[in-house]
C-alpha cells in the first residue's frame, strides 16, 4: 500500500509538470492548427534561465526562500516569452503570410528546435543540479496547487473575457475572425506568449522534484511526454491537457515504482496509439474532420 500511495503521489507530480507543459502545445494547435516542436526547447530554457540565476546571482544573497524562487520564475517567463515571440515573429509569421502548408510549418518548428537546442548544448553540455527549494512534500502539495489554479484561470480566461472569446473565434475561422475586426497576429502572438509562459512554469515545477537535468531536458528527458498528453487529452482542449499530463504521469510512476520502468514508453506510447486509432480527436477533444 505505501508502494501504491508513493506511486500515486509522485506520479500526480510529474503529471502535473507535463499538464502545464502540454497546456502550452494544445493553446497553440488549438489557435494556430500547427504543432510548436520548438516548445520543447521554451521549456529548457526555462529551466537553465532559473537555474543560472539562482545558482549566481540570487541564493548566495537571498537564500534558497520561496522570494527567490518566484524572482527565477518571472525572469525565466520574461526570456521564454521573449524567444517565443521572436521565434513566432521570423519563423512562423512569414509562412502565414505566404499561406505555406502545415507540413512546411511543422518542418520549420523541427528546425528551430533544433537550433534552439545546438545553442543550449553549446552553453553547456553538462548535467546540472538545480538548487533545492523544498521537501518532497511542500514540492508535491505546490505543484498540485499551482496546477489547478492555473487550470481555473486558463479557462475562465478562454471562456469568459473579450480576448479568450477572440481567441475562440480565430480557432475557429481566421477569416471570419478578422472580418469581424480581429487582429489575428496579436491573437497569436499572445497564445504563444501564454505557451511560454506555461512553459517556463512547467519546468521549474518539474526542476523542484527532479533537480537533475541538462541542455536536453526538454526535448530528450521529458521528450513528447508533453505533446503526447496534449493529443491523449484531445489537443486544442485546457483540461484535456490536464488529464493526459496526469495520465502520463501517473503510468511513468507506477510503471518504475512496480518495477516495469523500461516498460513506461512501451506503455504510453501504445495508450498513444490505441487513442489515435479509436479516437483521434483524444479523450475530451472535439471530433474533428482533420486534428494532428
């Protein structure tokens, strides 16, 4: 029973981190209709910008406080949304503007993953350790916390505000969206402001239960985990995201605390797949003629 409790526990902690990742993959396919690879590399630097700036600058000053903490989180949004932006600005935008296929799209994410990542392993390719903040349990009762709020917030913002229904109404038709006087670049620019954001969230909830990571953290440690929860919970859908980020959670914990932790992939890329198969839309998705 304490395997069981243990498993559950840390499985609801990953999951959460991989929710708040995943929220950043379905806001944007959910706006944008494309899949944002490049994601995977916001979420590392988050990660190496919190890291940085608590190991020199903040801890030997402020301490390993919750203050310090929360300065590493603003900053770490700041620089993520800025790579964001730029990223959406020169790389995304132009192929709007041409009416470039999804296909090129989705090349062109790959690539500046792939920049993105060569820049990050040329800084430093060693394994850090990211500062110790909290005990297992403070860590585990946050993550769960901030989730959820986050979650509540996200929704009540998508479904009840002026821009959360601008939003909506550019996923739904660009064209008639900026017939009514939307200003569709902004809508965008902001879903991958907020993608960014979530990112950078993300990884420092992650960081805070798993200190250990490098310049691949993103793209290679945690890999499509994100992605695929997003798609597991029906892509384009808040708390679909949610469900499939604890889902993936959940498997990749009780798969390693029963002894099955070579097993995990096998077992969540199989769940991928079988949800593909029968329900393409994802498990709380809207059952569309195209989705991924």
């Amino acid at each position: 029973m304490d395997l069981f409790f243990e498993g559950l526990k840390n499985g609801l902690a990953l999951g959460s981190a991989f929710a708040l990742m995943a929220l950043g993959y379905s806001m944007v396919y959910g706006i944008v209709k494309m899949i944002n690879f490049a994601h995977s590399e916001f979420i590392t630097i988050g990660g190496f910008v919190s890291y940085y700036l608590c190991e020199l600058l903040l801890i030997d000053k402020l301490g390993n406080t919750v203050g310090t903490l929360l300065i590493c989180l603003l900053v770490s949004i700041v620089v993520c949304v800025v790579v964001a932006v730029i990223t959406e600005k020169f790389a995304y935008k132009p192929l709007r503007k041409k009416g470039s296929s999804r296909i090129t799209a989705l090349i062109t994410a790959i690539g500046v993953s792939y920049i993105l990542n060569g820049i990050l392993n040329a800084i430093t390719g060693e394994q850090l350790v990211f500062p110790k903040f909290f005990d297992s349990q403070t860590a585990f009762i946050i993550t769960i916390v901030v989730t959820v709020i986050l979650l509540v917030i996200l929704t009540l913002f998508v479904k009840k505000t002026k821009v959360g229904i601008a939003m909506r109404a550019v996923s739904e038709n660009e064209n008639a969206a900026k017939l009514m006087g939307i200003n569709n670049d902004f809508i965008i620019s902001l879903t991958f402001i907020i993608g960014a954001a979530l990112a950078a969230i993300g990884i420092l909830i992650y960081l805070l239960s798993n200190r250990y990571f490098r310049f691949d953290v993103g793209s290679v440690v945690i890999g499509l985990y994100p992605f695929v929860a997003a798609v597991i919970g029906g892509i384009g859908s808040l708390p679909g995201a949610v469900l499939g980020g604890l889902l993936i959670g959940l498997i990749n914990q009780f798969a390693a605390t029963y002894g099955f932790g070579a097993w995990a992939d096998f077992i969540i890329y199989g769940i991928f797949v079988v949800i593909l198969l029968f329900k393409p839309a994802g498990l709380l998705g809207k059952d569309v003629r195209e989705k991924v």
